[in-house]
C-alpha cells in the first residue's frame, strides 16, 4: 500500500468519530432545545400575533396592525404601571440581594446560630408566594393584623392602613417581596463565599484587617460573577411578581400596586381585551430583557476590572 493510500484510509477512520463527536452535543441539547420552543419560544410568539389585532378569546384574530401600541403609548394606566414596576423592582431588587449578602457573610463567618440561621430565613423560598402575600395580607390588617400589634406594644401606633393606602401599600408589597426571595440569594451567595479559600481571610486577618475591610477587599470582589447572575434573576422575579401583588391588593388601592404582570392580568382576563394585553406583555418582556441585558453587561464589566 503507498503512502497516499495510508493517508486517505487514516483519514476516512478518523470521519465517524469526529462526525460523531459533533452530533452528539446537538442530541443532548434537542430536547431542552424542543422544550425551549414549545415553552417559551411559541407562546412568545403566539402573543406577538395576538397583539397585532384584537381578540376576545374566541374565533379568529382581526388584525389591526399597530394599533395597540399606538394605544399603548397614549395609556396613561400604562405609563404608571411601568413607574411603578420600576419602583417595585429597584426596592425589590436593592434589599434582596442586600440582605442576601450580609447573611450569607455571617453564615459564612460561623456567627453563633448560623445553622439555624440559614434554615430560617430558607423558610420563605419554599412557601407559595400566593399563600405568603395571604398570610402577609392578613398581617397587615388595620386592626387585627400582627405587624400593627408588635407596633403598638413598641409605641408607634396600632392602626396603620398599610394596604389601604396608596403611600404605603407597595412598600408592603416590596417588603413581602423581599422576605420571600432572601433566603434565595442568601444561598447562592453563600455558595459563592464559601468557595473562597480560607487562607485569603486567614491572612487579611494577621495584617489587622477587620470585618468589614474583608468583606468589600476580599469577599465581594470575589464573589462579582455570582453577584450578577442573582442580580439578574432578582430583576426577572420582581418583574414577574403577579403572585404576591395579586393576592395582597389586586393592584389597589386604585392602581397604585398595579405593577405590568397585573395590568396585563386585568386587561385580557377582566376586560377580555386579549390584543390590548397581549402588547402590553410583548412591552413588559421588551423591559425585563433591556434590563436584564444592562445588568449582565454591568456585572461583567466588574468582573473584568476586578481582574
């Protein structure tokens, strides 16, 4: 046998594996693939075509072109449910991943109690957001609510209108939220933390560093990527907050907890005014994915200067 004809039959041996190497990620990822379509993908763009016309959840889509967002634009219920979502989520977001961080540093310091510690404040992950913004509903009562009661044993007040009230209503909303979304972001940041080598705290420690110089010299910038990613997944959560937001107020007082999710709720399941709701959806995930793609490209910024 020559030496060309060992080349060409060294080559075709070597095809299948190669071939074979390229196929089988594409095999492994078609199901999530396929799941991505049906799930996200289709009724994405299922909403885009019901948002071009109007429909009221029989029959087939008139089309109107761009009529509804050119409602949209004029919609001033619409211009305050996006001020207030974007309340919502800068509150949501800033106390979340906050609180999340300081209480992962001191489980991750061993402060007395930080088995029980982490356990507790975990609590409110697995609960139903529906069921904690009724528990929460309750709490806030004017009258027979918990939270006006542990009030007025301290001296300030017992009969606050928390929910009934405009000027404080999404607060509580905000409050709930984050209570129930910590014990989340204490987790993963934990996780994040605890993978730092002890010797790095070690260290800063013998050249007199204290607490809180460790924290922001050596724990966060180390801790930037995780930061970021569950900044991000905050950002969504708060964005797609219906649950809480519903079962605390339904949006009220007037519109004042009416953040987009609810917006869209009323306008296709209470007005049945399914085109008008769809745009507004198509709007809202617009918003969510600008500032998810903002706050990726910030954190990855961090994390390149951290470097």
């Amino acid at each position: 046998m020559t030496a060309d004809k060992v080349v060409l039959a060294a080559a075709a041996t070597a095809r299948p594996p190669r071939r074979r190497a390229r196929i089988f990620p594409i095999a492994v990822m078609a199901p999530a693939l396929v799941l991505l379509l049906a799930l996200v993908a289709y009724p994405i763009a299922g909403s885009v075509r019901i948002s071009l016309g109007s429909w009221d959840g029989v029959g087939a889509v008139v089309y109107h072109g761009l009529d509804n967002y050119r409602r949209l634009l004029h919609d001033s219920l619409v211009w305050q449910s996006i001020g207030t979502s974007l309340q919502f989520f800068i509150g949501t977001v800033v106390f979340t991943v906050t609180l999340g961080c300081l209480l992962a540093n001191a489980i991750s310091r061993k402060v007395p109690g930080a088995r029980i510690f982490k356990v507790v404040w975990f609590l409110p992950v697995i609960i139903p957001v529906s069921i904690a913004g009724i528990f929460w509903s309750n709490a806030f009562q004017p009258t027979t609510g918990v939270v006006n009661s542990l009030l007025g044993l301290i001296g300030l007040g017992d009969g606050h209108a928390w929910l009934a009230s405009s000027s404080t209503a999404l607060y509580a909303a905000i409050f709930v939220a984050v209570w129930t979304q910590t014990g989340y972001a204490m987790l993963i940041l934990l996780g994040a933390m605890e993978a730092i080598p002890q010797e790095v705290h070690e260290a800063a420690t013998i050249d007199g560093v204290g607490a809180a110089g460790r924290l922001f010299r050596i724990t966060l910038p180390n801790i930037v990527p995780m930061l970021g990613t569950i900044t991000t997944l905050t950002s969504v959560f708060s964005f797609n907050a219906f649950g809480v937001i519903y079962a605390m107020t339904r949006g009220g007082p007037g519109n004042s907890t009416s953040i987009l999710p609810v917006l869209v709720y009323k306008q296709s399941f209470v007005d049945q005014d399914y085109g008008y709701g769809s745009a507004t959806a198509v709007i809202t995930t617009l918003i969510v994915a600008v500032i998810g793609i903002m706050v990726m490209r910030i954190f990855r910024q961090q994390t390149l200067d951290a470097r």
